[in-house]
C-alpha cells in the first residue's frame, strides 16, 4: 500500500520538480519513480546500511535523503543531480512523504488498529466497522501473548520478535511499553494449550540464548472475533502479575492453568487477612522457621507421602513425623489430613500474595 501512496505523491510533484524523481526501499528496489520504466528496478548502491545516513548523500549523480517512521530507516527519496536544488528538492520531499505515511499508517495500518483494540482505545461499535475497512479477518482464532523483557539490552527485542513472526497479514508483534511486547498470533482451531506454551517458550529460548536477554510470557486465553482480543491480552497481563507473585520460577505462565493463584490474586487484602487469622488460631504463620516451610513445600511436593518426603529430605521417616507433629501443635492443622492440608497450601499462598501486595484493596 505505501507504494501505491508514494507513487501517487510523486506523480503529483513530477511537473513541479522538472527532475527525474521516486523513491527506493531498504531492498534496493525502486517503489516510485517519476518514470514509470524504472519502477521495479533494482537500484544496488541502496541497501539498508546506506539509508543509516541521516543528511543527504550522492550516489552517481543523484541526490537522496532517508526516511521512515521507525528509528531505522525505510525508505530514501532520490533527485537527478547533485546540485543544491537537488539536495533541497530531495529533504523536501522525504519530510513530505513521511508526514504522509505516518498519518496514513495511523489511519489504516492494521498494528495500530489491533494496539487500539488490545488497548482499549476504540469504541466497541467501531471496532468492525474499522475491521471491514481495512479487509480485516475478525473471525479466526487468535491468541494474546505479552513478554516482558526483564533484562536491559542495547539489543532491540522488537524486531528479534517481528524476524520470527515475518507474516505480518496473520501475526502482529505491538511495543508496549520500553519493557512489554504483545503477539497477537493467528492460530489454528485445533491448537492446544501446550502448544501455545512451546511457541512461547520458543520465544523465551531464543531471545535468551541468541540475544542475552532475560524475558518472561504470559499467554491469554485463545479468542475468536476481534473483539474479544482485549479479554486474552489482560489475561495474559494477569497471568505474568499472578505469575510475578506464586510462581516466581517459571518464565512461561498461561492464563488457563493458574488454578486457585487467580483466585486468590483477585481478593482484597482485608479478606486475606480475615482467613489467616481464622487458620492460624493457635498461632501466627510466623512462628513457623525456614527449615519447617521447606519440609511442608517438599510433603505437598509428593503428595503428603511421609515415606516418599523423608527419602527426597534424607531425614528417618520418624523424624518428619516428629516434624509434621510439630506444625500440628503450632497451627492446629495436621498435613497428613487432605482437608487440612489443603487449607494450608491455600494460606501459604495467601500469606504470599500479601507480602506482594500489602495495599491491595
């Protein structure tokens, strides 16, 4: 579309500008050209190295200047000549045709209709008729996944993400933020919750080993229509939040398998606090030392099997019972009861979600 946009431009100001005129991308082909033979043709003194020029530069007797909308330039607009008409022809036109396309990519570039989508930035009503005005698929399959990059990098991992996902009819990867980056992939009706988490964990694997760069997914669920894609990506922004506080080890956290953490991250502190003091009547979780909690983590582990836990803790089996005896007489709740059991592991969790949200209302 953007060549049709500037071919029309040039088309405009050839009388004008009585000089041969067009425009080259980064692969070295003419797009527009005041000429319309030329176009199509590749032109090999251009290539993306030689668009890094931010001032004007003559390359067999003509003139050009770069441009684009993005901090690595697209495009370069080129003059015959090598004249000081040349040179100002040629940065009034790269300022024109980048004013252009920026007010053009704002209107009708689909990224930024789906960035809005995501975003909240459109009314519901408008959002199909937007869809249909830019041949918009809205009812296949799509799903939400934000990264988050943890570690800081002079790498851009906005473009590492854009390289693996090069379909951009299907796939679009939006920036965030200077450390989120949302996909919003196309995927088939068949595709199932592990393979959303291996693409993901793709992702992670490749930014980490090839690039250094330290990142976490979070993946909402899978929606169909356009507009539920504001739903999976606050899911998958909920999901790295719920992540960030039970499960601080894993760098892959889906939405669909958050189980009770979601629950609980949902409660108001002042209810939190409610259960902890009616589980703990006997005494605080407090007084509970760091050695205990690493022997009720490793029970729950292997499912409140005494023999199975002494083995994993190389302690005599008497002596974790002598252990879970203990916790008994300090909390009141015996481990080896499923129904206590589980109102521990829920407390521990809640009494986790409280130290990282101690405001929360």
């Amino acid at each position: 579309m953007s060549n049709r946009l500037f071919q029309g431009i040039i088309h405009q100001m050839k009388d004008a500008i009585d000089r041969t005129i067009g425009v080259v991308d980064e692969t070295s082909v003419i797009i527009a050209c005041s000429e319309l033979g030329k176009i199509g043709e590749v032109n090999e003194n251009i290539n993306s190295d030689t668009l890094i020029s931010s001032v004007p530069f003559v390359i067999n007797g003509f003139t050009y200047k770069s441009f684009g909308n993005n901090a690595k330039a697209e495009y370069a607009v080129f003059v015959s000549g090598n004249d000081d008409y040349a040179q100002r022809y040629a940065q009034l036109l790269a300022v024109s045709l980048a004013s252009i396309k920026q007010y053009y990519d704002e209107k009708y570039d689909r990224s930024n209709f789906i960035k809005n989508v995501i975003m909240d930035n459109i009314l519901p009503g408008d959002i199909y008729l937007k869809a249909r005005e830019l041949h918009f698929n809205s009812d296949v399959t799509r799903v939400c996944m934000l990264i988050k990059i943890i570690s800081k990098t002079e790498v851009s991992a906005i473009d590492i993400v854009q390289n693996l996902f090069p379909d951009k009819s299907k796939d679009f990867v939006i920036n965030i933020n200077e450390s989120e980056i949302t996909l919003v992939k196309e995927i088939s009706d068949t595709t199932e919750s592990k393979d959303l988490e291996k693409l993901a964990s793709s992702i992670v694997d490749t930014l980490s080993s090839e690039f250094y760069i330290h990142s976490v997914v979070g993946i909402g669920t899978a929606v169909t229509g356009i507009k539920d894609l504001a739903r999976s990506f606050k899911e998958a922004q909920v999901a790295l939040e719920v992540g960030k506080v039970f499960d601080t080890d894993r760098n892959i956290i889906n939405y669909d398998n958050l189980g009770i953490a979601r629950l609980i991250y949902q409660l108001p502190t002042t209810l939190c606090d409610m259960f902890l003091q009616e589980v703990f009547k006997r005494g605080s979780i407090e007084t509970l030392d760091q050695e205990t909690l690493f022997t009720i983590q490793k029970f729950f582990e292997n499912n409140l099997n005494v023999s199975e836990t002494s083995r994993k803790l190389f302690v005599h089996r008497n002596t974790l019972v002598y252990r879970l005896e203990k916790i008994k007489k300090l909390t009141g709740l015996d481990l080896r009861e499923f129904e206590d059991a589980i109102v521990f592991k829920v407390a521990l969790m809640v009494k986790k979600y409280l130290t990282a949200n101690p405001t929360k209302y």
